[in-house]
C-alpha cells in the first residue's frame, strides 16, 4: 500500500500523514522532514539543499528523487508507506511511478487536503519553523500553484485522487481520510483508532 498525502503547505500533511501511519503500523516518508534533518546534521545533502528549503524554494527534481529512490528500496520504506511532501511536481509523480514499478507496486491513491488560504496562512504562521515566516509562506504558496497543483490533474487521470476537506479539527480530518482509503484500496484496513 502507498498512499500520497497531497496539498498546499500548510494544510495538515505531516500531522494527517504521521496519523495514518500510526494507525496502520506503516512507514512514514516526509522528503521535507529529510532535509530539515539533513541540515541539522550539516551532512552534504543538508548543504546541497539548505537555501532551497530556507528560502522556499522546491529542491531541484533529481535531487529529490534519487533521495527518495534510495529511501524507498531500504526498510522500511520498501514496505507499506505513507508519502508526504512527495511528488511535487510533474516529473517527481512520473519519476515516482517508474522507480515503484520497477518494484512491482505502485501508488494507490492520492488524497487532496484542500483547506482556504486564510486558514492555511493562519496555521503556518502559528507553527512558526524556521521556514515559516511571512515571506517565505507566500513563496512557498506561489511555487505550490505554478509547480505543485498540477500533479493534481496527473493523479486525476489515473482515477487515483480524492479530495479531503481538512478544515476542521485534526482528529475529524483523520476519520474523512481513513473513511476514504478504507473505500478506495482493497487492502487497507479500517485499523483502530488512534
Ligand atoms: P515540507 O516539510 O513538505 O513543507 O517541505 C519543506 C521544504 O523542503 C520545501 O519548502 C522544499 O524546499 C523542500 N521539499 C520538500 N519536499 C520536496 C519535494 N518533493 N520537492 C522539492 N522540494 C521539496
């Protein structure tokens, strides 16, 4: 099973993705999570990457890819995964689709959290990461509705998208999103609840 947790930044992924996993014992895959780890750490990804992340920016494709490629073949990401932050852009989708057919799996389905940008900008400023400031908010918004969105219609086509309203309460959101994977991949189970 491989689940995509989709959205502008802002919108609940991470907390919505970290549920999920919790929820069905599998793996959780953040590439923004990687990076601010990576830098933490002052490793060579952390410098490649620093001045993408801290100014918004999104981290060049094959960067992102070979990261994740890498990630997705060691355990326990070549199990069942939840993937947040990941594709964004059209070819990080098609990369993705190609490296977890050459594993012979593939996504199962993409869920949209769709939240208003007034609340989004509201709940980014709150959280208040580093990346988090003001201008640097709107960068990242900016850069979602050129690069990001589009994936959107590519899932589409696939019949693998569903939308998600993530207004409301985090515990609320995490039963629509259950209630949606439950319906749409056979073998997902209901699991209990967090
Ligand atoms: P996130 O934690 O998902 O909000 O990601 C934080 C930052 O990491 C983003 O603003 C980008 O600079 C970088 N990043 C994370 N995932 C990706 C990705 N799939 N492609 C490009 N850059 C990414």
């Amino acid at each position: 099973m491989v689940i995509v947790l989709f959205g502008a930044p802002g919108v609940g992924k991470g907390t919505q993705a970290q549920l999920l996993a919790q929820r069905y014992g599998i793996a959780h895959l953040s590439t923004g999570e990687a990076f601010r780890q990576a830098i933490e750490q002052g490793s060579e990804l952390g410098a490649a990457v620093q001045q993408y992340v801290h100014n918004g920016l999104l981290v060049p494709d094959e960067l992102v890819t070979a990261v994740v490629e890498a990630l997705l073949a060691s355990e326990p990401y070549r199990r069942d995964c939840v993937l947040d932050g990941f594709p964004r852009t059209l070819p990080q989708a098609e990369a993705l689709d190609a490296l977890l057919a050459r594993q012979g799996r593939g996504v199962d389905i993409v869920i949209n959290l769709v939240v208003p940008e007034e609340e989004i900008v509201r709940r980014l400023l709150l959280r208040g990461r580093p990346d988090d400031t003001e201008q640097v908010i709107r960068q990242r918004l900016a850069v979602y509705a050129e690069q990001t969105r589009p994936v959107l219609d590519y899932y589409a086509r696939q019949g693998k998208l569903h939308s998600v309203d993530g207004n409301a309460d985090i515990e609320t959101v995490h039963r629509r999103i259950v209630h949606v994977v439950f319906q749409h991949v056979p073998t997902a189970p209901n699991g209990p609840d967090p």
